[in-house]
C-alpha cells in the first residue's frame, strides 16, 4: 500500500525525546522494558524497538507470542517479555526464542518446566501478582507457594516478579498506592527470606510517572514498564506529561472537491445539512483504516488551518466543511492527527472526539500505511550501568535461593 491516500508517519527523534524524560523519570541504573504491543501502539514494534534499543532501552514488553517472534525475526535479541499470558501451543517458540513468560499458575509453571526439560531450554518466568488487577495473576496469597515451585523445578528460571496497576491515573488513585503497597510487602517478604526475585517491576507510564520507585518505595523496583508515554500520549493530568512529544501524525490526501448550495445533506443518513453555500473536501480516509465511526465534532488540519469533519465517517472517506478555508484543492493534505504549521491535534484529541481512549486509536490505524522519520541522531546516552545487586540478565539470578 503506497502511502499516498492516507497514511501514519512515526517521528523517532519524538521517541528519542519522550525515552529521555522516561529515564529521568525511572531513575539512573533501572532498566526500561518499552511496552511494544499491538505494534507499538500502532507505531510499528520493530521500527520503534530497533530505535529504541539505540537509545538504551534494555528490554521489551509484548503481548503475544507471535508479536515476541517478530521482534527476534527483525534482529532484536534484548530481553523480550510477554506481558500477559500465552496459549499452551506458543510455550515451545518462546523457549527457542528465549522470551520471557509471565507465569500465573502452579499448572503453568509444571508444565513449562517438563517442556523446558524435553527441549533442553530453560524457561524464563516472570511471576505474576495480581494485587488488584483483577485480571491476570496469582492472588497475593498464593504467591509464595507459586514462588517455591519456581525455585524448585528443574528447567525454570526466574526472571522477574511483577504486578500491573488498575488505576489509569497511577498513583494518583488511592488504590494505585494500595496495590504498590501490596506488592512492596510481598516482595520484601521474599527478600527477608533471602530469594534473590530478579527484575522487579509494576510501573506502566502512569505510574511512573506518579513516583512509583521514585518517590513511593525508593529502591524496591529496578526495572518499569513504560508505553503510551512513550509514544507522547500520556493524559495530561499526569504529571510533567506536557514534557512528552507525539510521536504519531496521520495524514489524508483530499481527493475530492464540491461546491453545495444551502441546505444539501451531506453523507449517509443524510445528518448534516450546509446552513449556507459551502465547499465540502473528501479525504481518502474512513473507518475501515480505524477511524472511529462515531468522532463527534473532530477538526482536521489543511494548510495549517482547522476544518471541521462532517457527516457520517464512510468506510473509505471522509467529509470536510471547508467553505472557510479558501484555495484548499484536490491533493493537499489534511492532517488528523499531528502539527501543520502552528497548530495541531493529538491522539488524545480525536479520542476524545470519539468518547474513547488514545491507546485503542493508536491500535485501530492497523491498517495504514506508515513512514518513519528521524531517529538519525540519537539524543540520549546508551543505558548507564544497572544498579549494583541487580542482575543484568534473568539467566545471571543467582541460584543460591535453590536447594
Ligand atoms: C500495556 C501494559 C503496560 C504499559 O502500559 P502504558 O499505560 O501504556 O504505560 C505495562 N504493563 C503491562 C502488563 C501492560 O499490559
């Protein structure tokens, strides 16, 4: 698909920037694992890991199996860990591709360590605590139990331990401070009895950015989880998240031009009618490459100007009023999202016209398209050397917790 019509364009350098303010964020010696599901929120996985391992990322967060393999496939050999869980079927590839797994179950972590011992590979396993979650994870209380059986069995290793936060505002949400404490507690209980857990890790971007390990249990973690911070579209309550740049734009061609005198209903459903004489500008764009059909007063950019959409969204196009906008023609391009001369729109902002979240836009472009720029110059230094203590890689935990 020859990005002509529409398509995405990806901006490394904005990458490079919003890594920088996250390394400040997370503290010198602790690793980042970059988030890269759903293709990087929609910003291309192995486009984004290949830069952002040049800038010291050290580790790679996914969501399936298959997304691991494609970063191997593409040369990325950091550490890569499925954050969720895998299907019995994937558990060979990932241990011949040695990806991290998050382990949940006594189930899982007998069979992972039988299918570790027929192959010859070990398992590396990331354990799970649900602290308030809901979701995935081994309930507090039976974590210790699962914990012992790791450090038992023959073929696993442990990686990690980890839990996710329920609060999309961190910290800032009493129970984020609730689960950070849970967690803080079981780990130290771990510690106490002298188990060496390796990565640590509980902070997604809004945590980070609300002082998980920073200013709430200083010390504790040494590894965060960042990802929609990254890409530049961390809400805006959260603090210092004006820092970060958006790394995504999306741009349409206008294909297509048409004076309408008053009163012409204008696409399906016929529910919008010129109030006056106008001028109507298609783009090639529409909810079968993911924009949401129900954006409600969304704007789009041409020749640096704001021009409502109107109309139903159709499945391959868009309408623009742009009556007010002279010398607009078949062939400039609008901008959906992203900077045109001095002003632009985020993906927070069509979200937000959408009623709905910037990761699931990010997510739904899928099919577009998509131009990488920048990433020429990288602006931050390479990974300073991990803390003291803290194992440089999962397979270098030390095994005196075993007997
Ligand atoms: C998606 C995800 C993250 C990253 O979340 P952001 O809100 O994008 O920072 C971190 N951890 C887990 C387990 C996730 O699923």
């Amino acid at each position: 698909m020859d990005a002509v019509r529409a398509w995405r364009e990806v901006d490394l350098d904005a990458l490079s920037a919003n890594l920088a303010v996250i390394r400040e964020h997370a503290g010198p010696g602790i690793r980042v694992m970059l988030v890269v599901k759903q293709d990087a929120y929609g910003h291309g996985a192995v486009a984004v890991a290949h830069h952002a391992v040049r800038c010291g990322v050290g580790a790679f967060g996914v969501g399936t199996s298959h997304e691991a393999l494609e970063l191997r496939a593409a040369g990325i050999r950091s550490p890569i860990l499925v954050l969720g869980t895998v299907v019995e079927e994937e558990l060979p590839a990932c241990l011949r591709h040695q990806i991290h797994l998050g382990l949940h179950t006594t189930g899982r972590a007998r069979s992972l360590a039988k299918l570790a011992r027929r192959l010859g590979l070990p398992a590396r396993v990331h354990l799970n605590i649900d602290t308030g979650m809901g979701r995935l994870g081994v309930p507090p209380r039976l974590a210790g139990e699962l914990l012992e059986i790791v450090l038992r069995e023959e073929g696993l290793e442990l990686g990690g331990v980890m839990s996710h936060l329920a609060p999309t505002e961190g910290l800032l949400d009493p129970f984020g401070v609730e689960q950070a404490e849970r967690f803080a507690s079981l780990v130290n209980g771990f510690a106490a009895r002298g188990l060496s857990v390796g990565w640590i890790h509980m902070a997604n971007s809004a945590g980070l950015f609300t002082g998980l390990g920073r200013t709430a249990h200083p010390g504790l973690f040494n590894t965060v989880r960042p990802g929609i911070a990254a890409y530049g579209a961390l809400p805006l309550i959260l603090p210092d998240a004006r820092r970060l740049t958006p790394v995504l734009s999306l741009r349409s061609r206008v294909v297509f031009m048409k004076n309408i005198p008053e009163g012409t209903p204008v696409g399906y459903g016929s529910t919008w009618r010129a109030r006056q004489a106008t001028r109507i500008a298609t783009l090639a764009i529409g909810y079968g490459h993911g924009l949401p059909w129900r954006l409600h007063g969304a704007e789009v950019l041409i020749r640096g100007r704001r021009a409502p959409l109107i109309g139903r969204l159709s499945m391959d196009y868009a309408t623009v009023d742009v009556g007010h906008l002279p010398g607009v023609q078949v062939g400039d391009v609008a901008t959906l999202i992203g900077r045109d001369g001095d002003d632009a729109l985020t993906l927070a902002d069509m979200a937000r016209a959408a009623s709905t979240i910037p990761y699931e836009i990010g997510c739904a472009l899928c099919r577009l398209p998509r131009i990488h720029r920048g990433g020429e110059e990288v602006c931050i230094p390479a990974q300073p050397p991990l803390a003291r203590g803290i194992p440089a890689e999962p397979g270098q935990v030390p095994r005196n917790a075993r007997s």
